[in-house]
C-alpha cells in the first residue's frame, strides 16, 4: 500500500514536478543504496535550511540512507536543530512538544503493531542532546526499560544549538556556555552508560566520520528495534556556529573529537548479535549471488 | 479500502494466536462481542445495576472496542484505569500499560491515536494540570482520544477531594468536553465520546469528565446493556487529517509546522488550522445532540427561577427542584451535557424568559456562572446570581440551593450577582 | 440491587455529601438507606434509619430509633443484608400500622 502511495496514477507521472519524478523513477524505494551510490539516485532528503558546514546534516542524511523500509517508517522529533532537516525528508515526521518523543513513539509504535500486525513499520526517534536527557530524560529512560520497539537517535551537539547555544545536560564539563557563564559544573552525561543499565538490545556510539560505518550502524539499530527492542545510537554531531568551527574545519572536528573521546562504541545482546550476523550473512551471500 | 492493504491482511489471519501468559488458543473476550452501532446499543434492554462510577466507567470500557489505554495512577481514578488492566487482560483492550507519569502519558496517547487506533486515557486534577503541555496540543494534532478526568482539588493546600476547577482549562484548548452528572452519566458517554470523536468532521480529543469521589466513589444506579455487546471499532483510515502510518502521504502541518518560518503565510496558516479546530467543536454538536438526546436537559421549562448547572451539581440541584415543588413552587433546572461545544443556542431558549438564574457550582472560580453570562448577555432580563459554590472538596447540601433562593425572594442583599 | 417494592423516592443525598438516598414507606412508617463516597471502594456501605414520616404529602420524615427494628443507626455491608431488614421491616411496618389503626 505505501510504495503505492509513492506512485502516481499512470498518466500523472508527467505532470508532476521533476523532483517528484525522480524520487519515484531514481529514488530508494524497494532498493537498498550503498553510501558509494550517493549522487547517483534521488535522496529522500535534499533540501534543507540547515546550516553551511552542519554535521548534523551529513549524519541525517546517511541515517535516511540507512532506512530498511522508508515506506514503511515514521519519524518522531521534537524542537531543536535536527527536525529542520527530518521534517524535509519524503518520510513522515511527527514533531511534538518538546521532550514528548520517546513517550509518542511508544504509543505510535504499539498502534501501528496493533494496527498492521503483518506490516512492520519502522519508528525512528531523532532527535538532540537536550531534547533527549534534558527535558525528554523520564520518557527517554522509560521507553528504554519497556523496551519499546523503536530505535531512539541522538543528534548529540553537545549544546542547545537551536536556541543560541545554552550548556545541555551532554556539554563537556567546564565549557563556557550560555547558562554555564562560570564553566559546566557538571560531567557530562553518560548516556552509554544509561543505555546498558537498561539492557538496550543494541547500543552505538558513532563520529560521521565513515559515511559506511554511519549506514551500517543506523540499519542495524533499526532492524534490531523491529524485532527485539529498544536501540540507542549516539551520534556526535557538533554545531559548527555554536562553537565557531570554520566551514572547511568541520569534518577535522570531526576525526579529532573521534580520536580524543568519542570513539566507536558497538554493544549488542546475544539475541541481537546472533540476529545481525544472521542478517548480515545472508545479505552478504545474496549480493555476491547477484554479481555473478 | 482496497482489500491488499495491510489493515485487511490482519482480518483474515489470527490476531492474537500467541499471547504471553495465556494458553494456547486462547481468544481475546473482546474478539467474542458482537459490533453494534451506537444508537442500537442505546435501544437495547438494559439492566440497572447499583455500582460506582469506576465501575461505570469500567462496563462502558468494556463495550467500547478500545484498542490501547495508557494512564498513570492518580486517586481518585486509579480505581477505572486499573480495571482496565484488567480488562486488558481478559482481552476487552488490545494493549495497555501504566505510563511514566502524566506528560508521558498524554504524548504516549497521542501516538497510539495518531497510529489510528482507538485511544483512551484518564486522570485527575493535578494529572491533568501535568499533562496540560501534551493534551493541548491533541486538538490540533486532531487525535481522537477520549480522556475521563475524574476531578479533583488543583490547588495547594494538597487534596484528593472534588473539585472540579480543572475543568477550566479545558475550555480554551479546542478539546470536547461533556461533564458527566452521576454514574449513569460515566457509563454513558465514554461511549458518546468515541462516537463522535472519530467523527471524520470532528476528529478531535474528547474529555468526559466527572466529579471525583462523589460519582468515582460513590454507588449509583447504572442502566446497561449486556456485555456481549461492543460500539464498532475506530476506522483508521477516516479521519480529518491522515494517521501517521505511512499508508497515506501526512498532513503538512507535521511536516512543514509553521513555527519553521516566521512569516505571514506561516500566522496564516496557523490561524486557519485553528479555525478549522474550534470550527470542528462547533460540528461536534449535532452528534451529540443525536446521542445525548440534546445538548442540555431541561426539567420545569419556563419557570421564572432556573438553576443552570452541569456535573454532580445538578444531582443536587435536582433534589431542591423536588423540594421546592413539595412547596408549592415551580423551579427551573437546565442541565449542560457539553460544556465544548457549549450549548449557546440551546440555554438561551431555555433561559431567556427567566427572571433569576442560579449556578451552583464546585469550584472557586465560578467558570459554568462565566460561561451563563456570556452566553445569555443581551437575551435576558435575568438577573443570573454568582453561585451558590462550593470548592476545595467541600460538600453542597440542598439546603444550599434552597437558603439562595428563599433570600433572593426575600430581597436579601446578601447574595451578589452581576 | 436493593428490592424496589415500596420504594417511595430515590434521590442524590441531600446533605450534599455525595451518594445516594432510596426512601421507603410502608404506612407512616418506612427506612431511609444511604450509600455514601467512600476514599476506599470496598468500604462502601450502606446507612440505614427507621424513619417514621410526618402527617404531610411532602417527603418529610423524623429518624425514629423507637421501634423494636433499630434503636440506632444500622450499617449493612451488602445488598443481599440489607434486603433481607428491608423485607422483615415492610411486614413489621404492616402490623405496626395495623395495631396504631385499632389503637
């Protein structure tokens, strides 16, 4: 039914604006694209109002790459940065009050199971540091120990960069911020940490740094939600205004922060490990069959 | 609908061949009511029953086809939503669990709507002030929840008691809103409210709310059908604005939210889906006029002295009514079912002629005795006297009612009025 | 559910404390059962008075704790209890009403 959605009427196709064409001659739907195919399909997200040099852009599109199912996934937000660019993608995106993701995607993810016991629909939430462990911290925290069947994603900029730069709960401690004039009291939330406590059944820590490995990551905490429960993906996302990083210095930033505190994280329960290697086996065999 | 889409695919298979905790083949005690509509279910024999307003409310859950109900516990309605756990569990309910706490549980609800399932939630006084961010975005959002509010005390010092203050912030958000009187009330309209608000030109959030203790609490005669018998189930695919379920292309008011640009198309756009909110209260009405049998209830019509009232209130507005015939005089009651959409029209003929209006009322502020005097302002010579009201839990005997009346035909200067 | 036999006015109590009031009358005499809020459900009981009703057509009644019935207030915690005082009172009424008819 949704990839139909997707395609006009016959005889419509025409008339329709080119991008609209080409998002259902050349887009990703019922195909899987690799990062090395960018530039060469229609993405399902393009424009966006973000801001030159924005990482945080570079990871959302990579995710939306990532999407196993895009006909078939919804995106929770709420205020910040990040809803700027999700909300201009060809998925729907719910975006609520601030902080309310984790609590609606509950909700929405056990209505569409109820609803499309045979269809299993994707519940993405995405969103920033603070929307999440700030003011999102108590729906964010309970979601996890239901272990509600949706993967959450932090845009973590590690500020309010949406309201002009006011430390969050992720600010590195001793950062001079808005609302830390004096430098951050506090350590920087461990949200890994949080996120075995509860048990997630996939747990990530990820730098934009290798567009492959940003793919790979944001599949695997998408399938494993489907079918297990809750994932967590903690992406460094930084705000180049916020912390004056020159345009061209960005990806830099990037590679640095990865070396210095940020590096890769991957933890999986035994049940979604032996899943993946499962997945990733059979995916694996079924793209050297096609080679030949 | 076309039978390929996923929707229909569940139909034909078992919905629930293994649940967790049950033995195999076990069938939901929902799968085996019988879908009626509505104004069948009203015609049917019923059984009058003395239980309370939880248990009410639980028998009308029973018979709604509810899909999922998330609620956090708050007295005095913890009573309902725990039975509705165990309504879950013989399978009444689809899906169930207690939220974090109420902004948790307002949003969680709002997703399970937005999914295009049957949505129920409840709370009390001081849950619902909690959860006033999340429920007064739900009319926009156009989900039609229903929300019981069992009323209850808002403000310091701390109380469990009724009062029913809370419902003032309601009127103003775009939700419905029905102020159930008694038991049978608390039965009947949860039942109502789903009805009319999966309303394709309504969809909006409905809230039956009662007052706390005195109906949640108290037992009182309930008239009901068997419970073989369900209210059709919500029709996901009709609504004003689309599900969220990526089964058709979303509304743009989640994609594109206005406040993403700060320009006059955006205010306009704004403007207009509130319109188009506070346009789809006004619709409701005809709905519920259908099952309610009228927006109001009339008793003694024309008298020259009319109590307007709504909830608990009127119980007792109705035993003066009685008292003062025992008397020899003729008193007027005016019972307001909706308070959104408020019944302007239908009080105005009704209380045009009167020469002095009494709102009794449980709580503080005085928002039915606000919401009288602009409705009747200009339509009547009345003079509408500011109570008699009650608040902070306390009670409000008869005599109460009988004591304003008796001094205002005495002349006594005492009860002010505007 | 209470016995509906001489049942003589059923309303929501009028002390406004929330709950709900069923008369009965048999003669001049009769029972008044009250069933009030309680914080905890299963706490909910029932009040019941001998009543004995005033030479007037209105509902009007003076709690009466003379009769050999009750000399105080009754709590019942049931209905099936409280229908089986309310049966015993309607024939103790009936021959009561009968001996203040010789008297």
């Amino acid at each position: 039914m949704s990839l139909d959605t997707v395609k006009p009427a016959p005889g419509y196709l025409e008339h329709l604006p080119v991008e609209y064409q080409d998002l259902v001659k050349h887009g990703q739907y019922g195909k899987k694209k690799k990062v090395s195919d960018m530039g060469k399909f229609k993405e399902l997200i393009e424009e966006h109002p973000m801001c030159a040099g924005c990482a945080m852009t570079l990871f959302i599109r990579l995710v939306f790459l990532a999407l196993p199912k895009p006909e078939h996934t919804i995106f929770v937000g709420t205020a910040g940065c990040g809803r700027l660019a999700i909300s201009q993608g060809n998925v729907p995106f719910i975006y609520g009050n601030y902080g309310d993701t984790n609590a609606v995607a509950s909700g929405l993810k056990r209505g569409l199971e109820l609803r499309f016991p045979e269809q299993k629909k994707d519940v993405i939430v995405m969103c920033g540091d603070g929307g999440l462990v700030d003011i999102g911290f108590q729906g964010l925290m309970h979601s996890w120990f239901r272990h509600e069947k949706f993967s959450t994603f932090m845009l973590d900029n590690e500020i309010y960069g949406n309201t002009g730069g006011q430390e969050s709960g992720m600010t590195a401690q001793g950062l001079v911020a808005k609302m830390s004039p004096r430098g951050k009291v506090d350590e920087k939330m461990d949200m890994l940490g949080l996120a075995k406590v509860a048990k997630l059944d996939y747990i990530a820590r990820i730098v934009p740094t290798n567009p492959a490995r940003v793919v790979r990551t944001a599949r695997r905490a998408i399938l494993i939600a489907r079918e297990f429960g809750s994932t967590y993906v903690q992406a460094y996302t930084s705000c180049n205004i916020e912390y004056s990083i020159p345009t061209p210095d960005v990806m830099q930033d990037a590679f640095d922060k990865e070396k210095k505190e940020y590096g890769f994280e991957e933890h999986f329960s035994d049940r979604a490990k032996a899943y993946i290697d499962d997945l990733e086996k059979k995916d694996k065999a079924a793209a050297k069959a096609a080679k030949k | 609908m076309s039978p390929e889409t996923a929707e229909a695919k569940q139909n034909s298979t078992s919905k629930h061949a293994n649940v967790p905790g049950k033995p195999e083949g076990w069938v939901p005690a929902g799968d085996l009511q019988e879908v009626i509509s509505l104004e069948e279910m009203q015609k049917l024999p019923k059984e009058t029953i003395f239980m309370t307003g939880s248990e009410a409310a639980r028998e009308s859950i029973r018979r709604a086809n509810v899909d999922m109900a998330i609620a956090y516990p708050i007295t005095p309605q913890s009573e309902t939503m725990q039975q509705a756990g165990y309504l879950f569990d013989e399978g009444y309910i689809k899906d169930y669990y207690r939220a974090e706490e109420e902004i948790g549980t307002m949003s969680a609800i709002s997703g399970a709507s937005r999914a295009g399932v049957r949505s129920l939630t409840a709370t009390s006084g001081p849950g619902l002030m909690r959860g006033m961010e999340a429920l007064a975005s739900w009319p926009g959002a156009r989900v039609p929840i229903v929300m019981l509010n069992m009323c209850r005390v808002i403000n310091t010092p701390l109380a469990i008691q009724p009062d029913n203050a809370e419902i003032s912030f309601l009127l103003n958000t775009g939700m419905l809103v029905l102020h159930a009187e008694n038991q049978q009330d608390f039965f009947d309209w949860p039942l109502v409210a789903f009805m009319v608000s999966e309303e394709v030109d309504v969809t909006l959030p409905c809230t039956v709310s009662v007052d706390g203790f005195f109906v949640t609490h108290a037992r009182g005669n309930v008239a009901m059908c068997d419970k073989k018998y369900k209210i059709p189930p919500r029709d996901g695919w009709r609504n004003a604005v689309p599900s969220m379920d990526n089964e058709n292309p979303p509304a743009r008011i989640s994609r594109d939210a206005p406040i993403q640009k700060s320009n006059f198309i955006s205010y306009h756009m704004h403007a207009s889906w509130q319109q188009e909110v506070f346009s789809a209260v006004q619709r409701s009405a005809k709905y519920f006029d259908k099952y309610l049998g009228g927006l109001i209830e009339v008793v003694n019509p024309g008298a020259d002295e009319m109590i307007i009232a709504s909830g608990a209130a009127v119980s007792q507005a109705r035993e003066a009514v009685r008292q003062e015939e025992e008397k020899g005089n003729k008193v007027g009651l005016i019972k307001v079912k909706t308070i959104r959409p408020f019944p302007t029209a239908q009080v105005i003929a009704a209380a045009k002629h009167a020469k002095v209006i009494l709102v009794p009322e449980f709580n503080q502020t005085g928002w039915l005795h606000k919401e009288v005097c602009t409705t009747l302002y200009g339509h009547t010579q009345a003079v509408i006297y500011n109570g008699p009201r009650v608040y902070g839990g306390m009670t409000m005997p008869t005599e109460l009612i009988l004591d304003w009346l008796k001094d205002i035909r005495e002349k006594d200067k005492s009860r002010n009025h505007f | 559910m209470l016995i509906q036999d001489n049942l003589h006015l059923s309303r929501s109590a009028s002390d406004g404390q929330g709950g709900h009031e069923f008369l009965y009358r048999v003669n001049r005499y009769g029972i008044s059962a009250k069933s009030r809020p309680q914080e905890e459900l299963s706490q909910i009981h029932w009040e019941v008075e001998v009543i004995k009703y005033q030479k007037t057509d209105a509902v009007k009644f003076e709690i009466c704790h003379d009769t050999e019935l009750a000399a105080k207030t009754l709590i019942f915690h049931n209905d099936s209890s409280l229908n089986e005082f309310l049966e015993k009172s309607f024939n103790y009424f009936k021959e009561l009403g009968l001996l203040e008819d010789m008297a």
